[in-house]
C-alpha cells in the first residue's frame, strides 16, 4: 500500500552525500540497486533495499568516524648503541714477507784422490762432526807411493852425504893447490844439487802422505749428512765425483727478499733514527711454519745484499734463527714479519667498527646532543685482535661499535658504554695453517 509523500530516493541520496563529503567509497552496486527499486516501485518499501544499504554504508562510517576520533601515532625511540674510548697503546708495525730456510754451510763432498770406494763410515741422513770419516778408497796405491817416495828421499839423502865428504876432501887440497879452482866449485855444485834432492824428496813424501789421508774422505763441517750417491767397488775421480752432501742445521739461514719500496722506507727510518738499518742493527724477525697458527720461531737480521734486482725489483735478506732442535730444515716454507716501524702511540678500535665506503674507511663517533659523526681514519695492522686507527680519531671521542648498517649521519641515538678490551691471540686473525693429509690406511698391531 503506497504511503503518500514517501520518496526513498532522497534517503539514498542524503546519505551518498554524507558519504562523498567526507571521502567514504560507498559499493556503487548496492546503491544502484536500490536506486532502481526504489524509482521502479517508490511505493514499495523493500527490506532488502534497507539492508544493501546498511550493509555497503555502516563500515566506512564506522571507520571514518574511527579515523577522526583518534591521534597520530608517536614517532619510532631512538635507537641503542654501544659506544667506547679508543684503546691507546705504544705500538710497532712489522712489515709480511715469505721465504725459505737456507744453511748457512752447505758442501758438496767430493773425493781428492782418485781410486776404489772400499767403505762407506755413515748412515745416511745422520748428522755428522767435523773430522768424521765418510768413505774409504783403497789406500794401497797410496802407500805403496809414500813408501817410493820414501826411498827416494833415502837415496838423495846418500848423495848428500857422499857430495858432503867429496867437498871437504876437495877443500883440504886446493888449500895445498893439488887440484883447481874449478873441480873445487864442480864438488860444491854437487853439494847443492843433492841437497836440493833432499828437499824435493822431502815434499815429495809429503804429497804422498797427503793422498793416504785421502784415501779416508772425511765430513770436512759438522751437520746433517743426505744420502750416498756412490756405492762400494765404484770407482772415483778426484775433485769430480759427488760423494754425499752437508748442510749445517744450527743456527739456520731464513732467506727472503723485499720490494724496493720497503728498502726505502727502512733506509728513511735509519736516516731519521726511528728505526736502524738491518744491515747494521740485528732487527728482530719472527717466524711462522706452514703448519702453524702463530709466529713461534725468533731471529735477527744479519744481511741485506748490496743491489736492487733490476729484473723483479726485490732486494735479498737473511736473518739468523737458532735450531738447537734441528726441527727447521733447508728449503722449508715460511712466513715471516720483520720489525718495521719505530715505537708510537696508536688508538685501537675493534675491527667491526669500521665501515668501508668506495675507497674510504669510516667510524661513527656519537656527537653533541647524541647524534652520529662520521669520522674517515687510516688504518693499520692488527694489534691484540684490535685494529690500528693511526689518524682520523681524537682518544676522548666515543666510537659506536655496532648496529652500523642502521645508522645515518646525523642520526640521534641513544649510547650506552662499553668498555674496549684487547682480544686474545686466538681470537685475532691469523693465517690458515695447512694440515698433513689423512693415512692411506691403518693396520693393527
């Protein structure tokens, strides 16, 4: 039953007008649908008409009134830091090189005469004294020569005497005039003829005693022998043959050389005294094995060659380790740092505290009023497992030691301390250490 002066159609729109007043999207369906219920039957008062519209209109209301009632959020607290003083220390740099070990004395023995190896006196690969016998060649033709010898000086020794007498009768008759001027200084001509037989005699008994100690071929220095390179019955020349090898194991040579860069900064720091010249100071090396995580082998610096290779642009040194153990071994592998700075004072900070920007090394500093400064610093080696800051940083500025990646400059936080503490040897950065490979197998026993 039609109600006069009923028209929804106004409804609909009064409240499509609140909607679009204050920016709520109203279902566009819904409200065509009953828009056109309500003009193609005005009189009709449908239910399902109401709730579309309830149902599309409420929720945003809802919201927008929401909205409008409530405050705006409050910004994010600032975030925590921790924050130290940089650790200050005396410090020395030392400067990386690699290198072999070298003995100090190495000999290739070689026979001196030549014969029959008869005996052989050693192991090989033990260490052996200076003056121990080595090989043996078959002394016979050696003496049977010194005992020539020997005989010959026997022989010239008779003719000495027999010139002796022969002179001295010739003396008593030229005094008498019974012979002349000149068979006189024939007989003393004599004299010396076999006197100077005798010396030659001499000295030729002295080459052949020589080749009979010889014939014994003994360790001409004391040290590790290698293997034999002859057996018994070979037969050797003299000065060509190699018999075995030496080499000295205490003190041992560790040999490396360097850049010409290097080379001038050490001869700057000996012009400036910051640091002596290891050609004349014994500067001190540390060395590190191939199996080893630490530098556990100490020396001292005892040559530096007179010329820059112009080929690889390097320089050679030696330093001088003690081997009382005999552990190092020519030809080892080694990694070693030499002292390369005088002392001076350096500030420390842990190594994550640095960031990396392109070709810039950056630390925050927490600044007035608790807001982040960058500070670009140059840095050094590693020094108790902290990194060394050599300019950049004031000692009383505090450094943020994490949560880098979230912090802008300028940015407020708030710092909390922490104190800085040197880190032990087995947390700082060291090299790798190979290891011996795994056994092929295992039996019992």
């Amino acid at each position: 039953m039609a109600v006069a002066g009923f028209d929804p159609a106004p409804k609909l729109l009064r409240l499509s007008d609140i909607a679009v007043k204050h920016g709520v999207w109203l279902c566009p369906i819904g409200v065509a649908q009953c828009h056109d219920i309500a003009w193609s039957n005005p009189w009709t008062d449908d239910p399902a008409c109401r709730g579309d519209i309830i149902r599309h209109l409420l929720p945003p209301l809802l919201l927008l009134l929401a909205a409008c009632g409530s405050a705006a959020p409050p910004p994010p607290p600032d975030p925590v830091v921790s924050v130290a003083r940089a650790l200050q220390r005396q410090v020395v740099d030392w400067d990386d090189y690699v290198g072999r070990f070298e003995a100090i004395q190495d000999a290739e023995i070689r026979p001196r005469v030549s014969g029959t190896v008869t005996r052989i006196y050693f192991r090989e690969g033990d260490d052996v004294r200076a003056g121990q016998p080595l090989f043996e060649i078959d002394p016979r033709p050696f003496r049977a020569a010194l005992a020539e010898a020997q005989a010959q000086r026997a022989s010239a020794q008779a003719n000495l005497t027999n010139a002796r007498s022969e002179l001295t009768r010739a003396d008593a008759l030229l005094k008498i005039e019974a012979i002349s001027r000149e068979e006189y200084d024939t007989k003393f001509a004599a004299l010396r003829s076999a006197q100077a037989a005798v010396s030659a005699a001499d000295a030729n008994i002295t080459a052949r005693r020589l080749d009979t100690d010889f014939s014994v071929v003994r360790a001409p220095i004391s040290g590790r022998a290698s293997d034999r390179r002859v057996s018994l019955g070979d037969f050797v020349q003299a000065g060509q043959t190699p018999l075995t090898r030496i080499v000295t194991l205490d003190p041992i040579w560790f040999s490396f050389e360097g850049s010409e860069a290097f080379y001038l900064k050490y001869t700057r720091l000996n012009l400036t005294g910051e640091r002596g010249s290891s050609r004349t100071s014994p500067n001190p090396v540390e060395i590190q094995l191939a199996d080893e995580s630490s530098y556990n082998w100490r020396g001292r610096m005892v040559f530096v060659d007179n010329a820059v290779d112009p080929g690889s642009g390097t320089i050679s040194a030696k330093a001088e380790v003690p081997n009382p153990r005999g552990v190092l071994t020519p030809g080892l592998f080694g990694r070693a740092r030499l002292l390369g700075s005088g002392s001076y004072a350096a500030l420390l900070i842990p190594d994550e505290a640095i960031v990396t920007d392109q070709t810039r090394k950056i630390a925050y500093v927490v600044g007035k009023d608790n807001k982040i400064v960058p500070r670009v610093v140059e840095t050094g080696p590693m020094v108790e497992g902290l990194r060394v800051i050599r300019t950049g940083l004031a000692p009383t500025e505090m450094v943020v030691l994490d949560g880098l990646t979230r912090l802008q400059p300028g940015m407020k936080v708030k710092p909390q301390t922490k104190p800085i503490t040197p880190r032990s040897k087995e947390t700082s950065p060291v090299a790798n250490p190979i290891s011996a490979p795994p056994a092929a197998e295992a039996t019992t026993r």
